[in-house]
C-alpha cells in the first residue's frame, strides 16, 4: 500500500504499547520519587523529544517504520534518564541543605548532572552515526538512527527549558501546600 505504509497498519497496536511504556515509567517514578508531580515532570520530556523525531522525518521525506518506531521506545528510555538524573539529586540537595530555595537547589543538581547527561546524548549519537553511513536504503537501522538523533537533540532542550518548569513550584503552591 504506497499511501498507508507500515505505521497506517500497526499504529493502534503500537500506539498502546507506547502509552503502556509511559505508564509502566510513570509508576516506577512515583514510587521512586515518593510524589506524583515530580514523575510528570520528566514523562513531559518524552513528548519533547518526539518533537525532534517527528521533525526529522517531516523535514528529511523519509518514510517512517519501523526503525522511527523503534526511535520512539529508545527515546522513552534515554529521555527519562537525564530527569530522573537531575530530579533524584534535586531531592538529595533539597533534603540534605534545608536552607536552600528550591530554586538554587536546582541549579545545584542541574550542575553536578549536566555533564553526564551530555555525555550520554553525545556518545548516543555518535553510536547511531555508523548507521547513517549506509544511508536510507538501510531502511530501519538508518530510520532508527535518524529519529534517534533528532529526538536525543531535542531532549536537551526538554532538560534545559521543560523540567525545571515541571520540577518547580512556584511560591504560591508551596504556600497553599504548606497551610
């Protein structure tokens, strides 16, 4: 089928797949994290990354399948990785210096976790460049590889710009909580 392709056929099923991956991390974070804002706080940054996959794919008219689908599970992932980074050491500043602003303490976490973060975005996609080598005739590892890439850079927009938002409370909550 030229017009439906691959996704057209399977995306019911693979769209619940995908839901059911988010909810099986959101609940692990919830119990990690011993809250239910702060696991949303990095669940948002899944659908920022998928920003950049989709981008790619809209940008570069290539076809996705199955490699795009397998960018999508790789990104819910790696993506969580660098907010439960921050977001666990967040909490450890927070608790550890009571006298710190939310605020400050996490920009303490964020310091002693960018770098790891970054380091991980750069070797991922310096690991899925080989792929791109042989080009789109390669077609799921160079889906795969591209949706990857595209999703890991804009993840990085998701740690800098979305978690704080998420992570944050603003003083008028925390007053409301703490009444």
């Amino acid at each position: 089928n030229p017009q439906g392709g691959w996704w057209d056929e399977n995306k019911d099923k693979y769209a619940w797949l995908i839901f059911l991956i988010v909810a099986v991390i959101f609940v692990m974070l919830a119990m990690t994290f011993e809250s239910l804002r702060l696991p949303l706080a990095v669940i948002f940054m899944i659908p920022i990354s998928f920003i950049g996959l989709f981008l790619t794919f809209g940008v570069s008219d290539l076809s996705f399948d199955q490699g795009g689908f397998a960018a999508f599970v790789m990104l819910c992932g790696i993506v969580v990785n660098a907010g439960i980074y921050i977001v666990l050491t967040y909490k450890d500043v927070i608790q550890h210096n009571l006298e710190l602003t939310e605020i400050r303490g996490y920009v303490k976490a964020f310091g002693r976790k960018i770098n790891p973060i970054m380091l991980t975005v750069i070797s991922t996609v310096l690991g899925l460049i080989p792929f791109l080598t042989d080009g789109p005739q390669e077609v799921f590892w160079f889906d795969f590889a591209i949706g990857t890439i595209g999703g890991m850079v804009f993840s990085v927009i998701a740690v800098i710009l979305v978690l704080p938002v998420f992570v944050l409370r603003s003083k008028k909550r925390k007053n409301e909580y703490n009444v």
